[in-house]
C-alpha cells in the first residue's frame, strides 16, 4: 500500500471511542432503573416507619412511656455524665484490642506449630480457646473480678477495672486466635514450599509470606469482633465501674427515670456504626459479599 492509497490518521475528537446507540440506551436504561428503585426502597422505609410510629404511639400505655423513657430534658441533663462514662468504655476498649490482637496471633501461631517438640504448645492453645469460648463472658468478668482481689495476694492490683479489661482480653482473645488460625490454614502450602524453596527460614516464611495473606483474608471477621467488643465493653459495669451503663443506672435511680439508658444506647450506637460501616466496606472491597443484587 503506497502512501497515496494509505488512509490518512484521524486526529481530533472524532478519533475517541463513542459509545454505540444501543450502549447509550442501555447505559439510560440502567440509570432509570437504579432511580426506580431508590425511589421504592425510600417511598416503602417512609411507610414502614409511618406504620411502626403511628403503632406504637397509638397505644394506650404511650404517654407513660414516653416520659419515663423518651424524656428530652431527662436526657440532656444525664448525658454528660453518660458520656464521661463512655470514655472509660473506650479506653478500655482500646487497651484490650491491642492485646486481644497480641495474645490472639500468639495462641493461632501455636496452633499451627508443626512438629513433635511443639505438641505442649499446640495443647495449651487449644486448651485456651477451648475453655474461654465454653465460659460465658459474664462469669469470667465476675470470677477475676470478685475472685482474684479475694486472693489478698501481694503485687497485683486491685482495681475492677483491670481485672474487667482482663475477662474481656481472655475472652475475646480465644475468639481472635481461631480467627487468626483459620486465616493461616487458608494459606496453600505451595505459598510454604516456594518461599522455604527461595532460602527463606521458616520464621521468614510465617512474618513475610504466610501472616500478611492471612491478615488480610480474615480483617472483616475480626472488625466484627472488635465491634463486639465495643458493646461487651459495658459489661464491667456489674464490678462497680463507673462506665457508661453504671453511669445511667446511677442517673436512673435519682428519679427512677430511665431516659438515661437510652442515652447510654445511643452513645454506643453512634460509637458502633462507624466501625460497623467500616467492616462492610473491607469485607465488600475484598469480595467477602456477593456481586449479585441491584444498585439498593
């Protein structure tokens, strides 16, 4: 083909791509369809929530309700002090994640310990786990909380914020290591075999090629445990502590007025949701929910 017969290059807006009329129309038809249903999934919510609203406010008992539970004046009075106990809850949350993440790698890494000489190892994790996911919660706060001060015994603290913190970490830490070992086991052993292949000890292989992967496949499920434990949190309030929950119990019992659980509900509420939304958005990003479904 001589330069005389070679088409001459496009330049310009008329070279990039355009979408066909039929892509157009396609592409309108989505957009009309996503509106539609946005508009039914608010128009329906609006009437369920009419519905529940005029339901419960109809009912005979409402008035009483509303004052003893729903009292504006009541709740504003309580919420500084619910929110000061809020604090502590935070804090301690805080504190116990950081070792909740420790204590739980620790026991998912003993777990997967092969080999004869770490069988001792590999029995005490999972005697751990084992006991402290057979214990509810509320009896291991109130075993090291009223037992343990009890003992009398020199060097340890005394404190029932401590020892509630310390429920809550060999707690949830049983949850987390089964968590963290279940991220490990998903790793293949090909992943093993290639880096010990490369030279790498296998102390290398488990912080640089096996822990990262299993971090990262099981991040949903273990927000999901930190969102609980946001909420259990508040359960130290049965050792005297003056948390949110014993805050509001405390403001109730002025005037028997129980606004201030509700208050107390809330602030937990608005603490929860951001980490909740947090969770969704990780597990969607990484395909943990399915691609099915419409735009709502």
């Amino acid at each position: 083909m001589t330069e005389q017969t070679r088409p001459a290059k496009q330049t310009g807006p008329s070279s990039e791509w355009q979408p066909s009329a039929l892509q157009r129309e396609r592409i309108a038809y989505r957009g009309r369809q996503a509106r539609r249903s946005t508009l039914i999934a608010a128009v329906s919510s609006v009437i369920l929530l009419a519905l529940v609203v005029v339901g419960v406010t109809s009912t005979p008992g409402w008035p009483r309700v509303r004052e003893t539970f729903f009292d504006v004046h009541r709740g504003w009075e309580a919420l500084p002090v619910v929110a000061q106990g809020l604090w502590l809850n935070v804090r301690v949350m805080l504190v116990c994640a950081v070792l909740i993440v420790v204590i739980g790698m620790t026991l998912a890494i003993m777990r997967t310990l092969r080999g004869p000489i770490f069988f001792p190892l590999r029995v005490f994790a999972a005697a751990y786990t084992d006991v402290f996911r057979g214990l509810p919660l509320l009896l291991v706060i109130f075993l090291l909380g009223f037992g343990v001060p009890a003992l009398q015994l020199r060097g340890l603290p005394n404190q029932a914020v401590i020892w509630g913190g310390a429920a809550l970490v060999l707690t949830y830490s049983s949850y987390v290591a089964e968590v963290f070992r279940a991220g490990i086991e998903s790793v293949h052993p090909s992943q093993r075999a290639a880096a010990r292949s490369l030279g790498l000890t296998y102390r290398q292989t488990l912080r640089f090629v096996v822990l990262p992967q299993a971090v990262r496949r099981v991040l949903p499920p273990l927000l999901n445990d930190f969102v609980s434990l946001q909420k259990d949190s508040g359960l130290i309030a049965v050792l005297g502590v003056i948390d949110a929950i014993r805050a509001a119990q405390l403001e109730t019992a002025i005037d028997f007025n129980f606004t201030p659980y509700v208050v107390a509900g809330l602030l937990f509420v608005a603490l929860t949701i951001p980490l909740t939304r947090l969770t969704d958005y990780v597990a969607r990003k990484q395909g943990w929910y399915g691609g099915g479904g419409g735009p709502v």
